[in-house]
C-alpha cells in the first residue's frame, strides 16, 4: 500500500473529523502495537488497532473506513488500557463508525451499520434486546425486508422468538439517558 506522508496527508479534514468527534490527539501515538497487541479481535481482522490508528493519522479516508477492524470490535476497552499514551482508542473507532454510517462506503460497512442501528433502536424503545424487534429493524433499516423471514417459523415453534416485545419499567429513564447522549455527541 502506497502511503502518502506529505503534510497535506498529514494534517488532512479526515483526521480533524475523527480527532473532534473522538476528543483524542492522534499525534500521540507512536505506533508501539500495544493495543493490537492485546486485542483479542485482532486475529481475525484484516486491519489491526495500531494500523487503524496510523491509517487515521495519515489522512486515509476511504481504507480506514472500509476496514473491518471499525466495526468487528467487541468494544472490551483491553487497548485503552495497554495504551501508554492513554488514547482512547474505543473512542475513535466510535467517531469512525459514526463517519462510516454517514458515507455509507460500501455495503459491507452499511450491512453493520443498519444492524447496530437496529439492536439501539431496539434497545431505547423497550429497554431491552428483543429478537423481533431487532429482527424488524434490521430489515427495515436495510431494505432486505424478507431476510430471515424463512427461519422465522422454526424458531416461533420452539418459542425462541417472542412475538410481543417485553418492555422494561421506567423505559422513560433509559429514553432520558440516550437523549443525553445525543445532546453531547450532537455539541
Ligand atoms: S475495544 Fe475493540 S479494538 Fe480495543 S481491544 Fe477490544 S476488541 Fe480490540
Ligand atoms: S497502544 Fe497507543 S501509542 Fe501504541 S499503537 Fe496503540 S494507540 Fe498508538
């Protein structure tokens, strides 16, 4: 992979976006491989923590957004804490995915995408992870609406699937908290 080191690389909007949206400064990684080296998604992605970081620092829109690294993250925190520059790496794979899902670069990015907008839309609704809810959103969102629909029948006779969502009491307490939260990623 050809990089690109010069300063407009360097200093690119690319990498102004994601350390804005991440609250973190990229030049303080030196590219030790600490957090990749405890990552235990890192076998099996294309793309390492550490490479990601790099790719960012380097203005490289289009690869570090169609990684699979920003979206196969199980979200543990294990880098942050192997991190001696304290960057909150979590953070930045955030600010990603929240520029991935406004892009839309390939369908691959947007299938992880309409899936994470369905399991929180499900969740701030009832409180809860609910298998038709998050089934319906994911169709929904996504367009396939008959995807899954054959395994349906199968799981319903083995009373897998609940037909009626279960909400949580006091959901209006957990509506608050999401709200919250999109106050202060919107600022
Ligand atoms: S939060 Fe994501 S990137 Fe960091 S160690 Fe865990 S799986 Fe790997
Ligand atoms: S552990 Fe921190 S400094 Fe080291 S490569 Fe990862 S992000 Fe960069």
């Amino acid at each position: 992979m050809k990089t690109d080191l010069t300063d407009k690389a360097l200093h690119s909007e690319f990498r102004q976006k994601v350390e804005a949206l991440s609250g973190q400064n990229l030049s303080d990684c030196y590219q030790c491989g600490k957090c990749s080296g405890g990552c235990p998604v890192e076998p099996f992605v294309e793309v390492s923590p550490t490479r990601l970081i790099r790719m960012v620092q380097l203005g490289m829109e289009e690869e570090a957004l169609n990684s699979d690294s920003v979206w196969h993250c199980a979200g543990c925190g294990t880098c942050n804490g192997r991190c001696p520059m304290g960057i909150d790496i979590v953070r930045v794979k955030d600010a990603l995915r929240k520029l991935t899902k406004k892009i839309h670069y390939k369908r691959g990015s947007l299938e992880a995408w309409t899936f994470y907008e369905a399991f929180l839309d499900c969740v701030r609704n009832f409180g809860r992870l609910t298998e038709i809810g998050l089934m319906g959103g994911y169709n929904i969102n996504s367009g396939w609406l008959m995807t899954n629909v054959k395994k349906a029948p199968w799981y319903l006779m083995r009373n897998k699937l609940g037909v009626s969502p279960h909400t949580i009491k006091r959901v209006d307490r957990l509506q608050r908290v999401f709200k919250r939260i999109e106050e202060i990623e919107g600022q």
